[in-house]
C-alpha cells in the first residue's frame, strides 16, 4: 500500500504543478473500457490479469492527471468520477493480493473507504471522499448507486465497459436491472409479497425518495411490480467477499 500511495501522492503533486491539456472527455475512458472488455464476466473480475496490463496502468495516470474541473459536462463529469472509483478500487485490490475482501485492507486504524491516497487533478482523495463528498453531494443522482463497485461479491456488477457521458443514464439502468435481476442479491416471493431486498437500499434509502418515492418502489419498479402496498421488505445480508473470476 505504502508504494501505491507514493506513486499517486507524486502524481498527484505533479498534477498540482501542471496538469497538462485536458483529454477528450470521450475518448479518456478508452483504455478502461478495453481493459474492462477482457478481465471482467458477469461482474467478476479477474484481478491477477489486471494486475500486469498496461493499459490499466495508463489509465490510472490519465485519470490523475486529468482536472475534472475542466470537464464542462455534468453527464462526462459524472462519468469521470464513477470510473474513477471504480478504478481505483480495483487499483486497491490489485495492491493487496491475495485479498480475501476490500474490509481486510487498512493503513494504520484506517480502513479500505477512508485512506487518502488518490492522486485526481492535483488533489488527494479517499473513495470515501469521492463517493459521498463529490459524486453523492454534487451530482444528486441515485443511479449512481447501481454503478459504484466496491469489489464485493453483493455489489451491483461492475460492467464490461467504462461509463461515458453520452451513455451514462443507459449504462447505470442496465446496471440496475442486472443487479435486481440477480436473485441472490434482490427478489421479490408473489406468494408471500415478500421483497428481499440488498442492503445497499437500506443504506442509501433517502437517495431514492425524491425521484422514486423510495427505494423500494424503485426496486420494485426495475423488477416489474406495480402495486407496492401490503408488500413486505427484508434486507439481505450482504456479502463482503471480493467479486474475483
């Protein structure tokens, strides 16, 4: 770990000094997408060969030498930052093999969310920082929930592309309705009109009520259950084993 953060803290200071021209919002994503394309089945990924791929490599450098600032679409900076969690996740991962689970993964008493370590457009950040403080506070969008993969096994599955502005509400609702799909992580019983639903709903209730009403009818509007009266709801427990092939 102590080497990851030193190669992103050095970036990251280099950025401050000159952060470069800005990349084509667009076209950024392209190595992650290739990457992505090869490593990951059915939301499992295979981090042993991740962990050698250039292209990875490449990709983490442009992310931190990118200013999101500079990125004038909210749609592309909204894309930018889900893929940088994402990334960096997996980044976390790759630093750590064999990991069993992202919870096993500390510096000092700090845990896997709240190291600040991330070099991104001349700044240092947590996933932490990045998920609640940038993507939750500044974009308001609940999609993003289904998007976000923190390398577990009841996590949302993480797709086989990076997310692009252009395709980004696409992208996250099929995110959505292969995670609810997947009855393991999400299932509704019409014999008992039992709901079971993934923590993460629990967790993140209150992102949902403002569009949806609430994450329920949200879950039950992806599964396709119209009625959400007399219905009732029971949280999984959620599986913190990494999300390996």
């Amino acid at each position: 770990m102590a080497e990851t953060m030193r190669r992103y803290v050095s970036g990251a200071m280099i950025a401050i000094l000159h952060l470069g021209p800005a990349l084509h919002a667009q076209s950024l994503h392209t190595d992650f997408s290739a990457v992505l394309s090869e490593v990951v089945r059915d939301g499992l990924v295979d981090y042993q060969e991740i962990k050698t791929d250039e292209r990875f490599r490449r990709y983490l450098n442009q992310l931190s030498q990118t200013d999101p600032d500079a990125i004038r679409d909210k749609a592309d900076r909204l894309a930018f930052w889900i893929n940088a969690y994402n990334a960096f996740t997996i980044e976390l991962i790759v630093d750590h093999l064999p990991v069993q689970s992202i919870r096993e993964i500390t510096v000092g008493e700090t845990g896997p969310w709240d190291i600040v370590w991330i070099g991104i457009g001349g700044e240092l950040y947590s996933l932490n920082q990045i998920e609640h403080e940038i993507i939750r506070k500044q974009f308001n969008e609940p999609l993003i929930h289904m998007a976000l993969v923190c390398a577990a096994i009841s996590c949302p599955p993480l797709l086989s592309e990076a997310y692009t502005g252009e395709r980004l509400k696409e992208q996250m609702e099929h995110s959505a309705r292969l995670f609810l799909a997947d009855t393991t992580k999400n299932r509704y019983d019409e014999t008992t009109r039992t709901l079971y639903l993934s923590e993460l709903f629990q967790w993140y209730g209150d992102d949902f009520t403002a569009r949806y009403g609430s994450a329920v009818r949200f879950a039950l509007g992806v599964i396709g259950v119209a009625e959400s009266d007399g219905i009732s709801v029971r949280y999984l427990p959620y599986n913190w084993n990494l999300n390996i092939r």
